[in-house]
C-alpha cells in the first residue's frame, strides 16, 4: 500500500514537470472488467481526460493502450455512421483480457471539430460529399485532432512505452514526437456495419487508415 502511494506521488511529481497530471484516482467495475478510473488534467483549459486502467502498469514493460477521442454519436447512442462504438468495445474487451492496459479518453468530438459541426458535416455527407470533403467545406482540415496532451496524459500514468491498438499512423508519430515510444501498432478494426463501410472506406483512401479491406 504505502509503496503504491509512493509510486503515485512520484507521477504525480513527474507529470507536473510535463504538461498533465493526475488529479482524481477511483476504482471503477464495468461490464468488461475491473479498471481504476483517473481524472488528468493539463496546463491548457481544454486539456482534460479520463483513463481507465486495467491491472498495474510496470516500469519498462509496454502497455497496451488505445487512446480514443471521444464520439457522443457513436460512444452513447450507438451510431453507425462511424465504427468509434465498436472500436472502443473491441479495446475495452482487448485489455480486459490482458494483463495491464489503459483507454485513455479524449475529448475530441468529431477529429477535434465539436459537436456541433460534426452534425453540420452527417448534413454534407447526406447530401454525398465523404467525410474529409465535408469537414473541408466546412473550413477544417479532414483530421484537427492532435495528441500532444495525450502522451504527457500517458507518461502521468506510468506508460511511457506502449502497444497502441489503432490504425492511424498519424497517431503513432505524433506520441513519438511527443516522447512516448509505440513499440507496436496492434490493429483496432472490429468488423464494420454496412453503414460505416463509406466512412472507413475513406478514412482507408484518403487519411492513411491503416484498414484491412473494408
Ligand atoms: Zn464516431
């Protein structure tokens, strides 16, 4: 016990030297597995997320990690307009099941352009433009989602080096950019609905996804 507290305490004083830190810590059940819940917050008024983690983090040993950005459309009500849903189920069961693990949650609704706008965007793909041309039309880039604050979030918990369930490549440069070492990509890719065979088809075509035929 008092050694936990003394590995924490020192996170916590590493995290402050970085650009996040570990402000509430609970356990936390849920339908997939036991996890310890953790409130990060950074320097900036938007740096704010949640990790859930499953089992304990060893120094020198990657964790396996999928760091998700957060999608009320597909997290809450299950749309299938996009795979967010099943992507985080197939993570959540993925590191239940491992030894350690950890699904760091963003708050980057839409790749980083809110809410809001990402509704403006299902109005343009309703009427036939595809994801990134739609977000373009609305004056954003197809990807506005950066993940500086998501790897001084990981070092706060203990995972500087990882094994990150994704299909982005973007996002594997950006933590190493960023100081976190991904010594593996391990595919994200739950099968996908009929809806959100276009969305992904795109994400394959145009943003570098790194998708098996969809
Ligand atoms: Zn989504």
């Amino acid at each position: 016990m008092a050694k936990n507290k003394q590995l924490r305490s020192a996170r916590r004083a590493e995290a402050a030297a970085g650009k996040a830190q570990i402000v509430a810590t609970a356990k936390f059940p849920t339908r997939f597995g036991r996890f310890t819940i953790y409130g990060i917050k950074g320097s900036g008024p938007a740096d704010e997320a949640v990790a859930i983690q499953h089992g304990r983090l060893r120094r020198g040993k990657p964790v396996l990690v999928r760091i998700h950005s957060q999608c009320l459309t597909g997290d809450v009500f299950g749309s299938q307009r996009c795979d967010c849903r099943a992507q985080l189920e197939f993570s959540l069961r993925r590191i239940a099941k491992a030894p350690s693990g950890v699904v760091l949650y963003l708050a980057q609704e839409g790749r980083g352009i809110g809410l809001i706008n990402k509704l403006r965007a299902y109005e343009l793909q309703d009427r036939g433009l595809d994801t990134v041309e739609a977000n373009r039309q609305l004056g954003f880039a197809a990807d506005s989602r950066d993940y500086d604050f998501a790897a001084a979030a990981l070092k706060a918990l203990g995972a500087n080096s990882v094994r990150l369930l994704s299909n982005n490549p973007e996002k594997v440069s950006q933590l190493e950019k960023n100081g976190v070492r991904v010594v593996e990509r391990v595919p994200c890719q739950p099968p996908a609905s009929k809806h959100s065979r276009a969305y992904l088809q795109t994400k394959k075509k145009k943003m570098g996804h790194l998708l098996r035929s969809v």
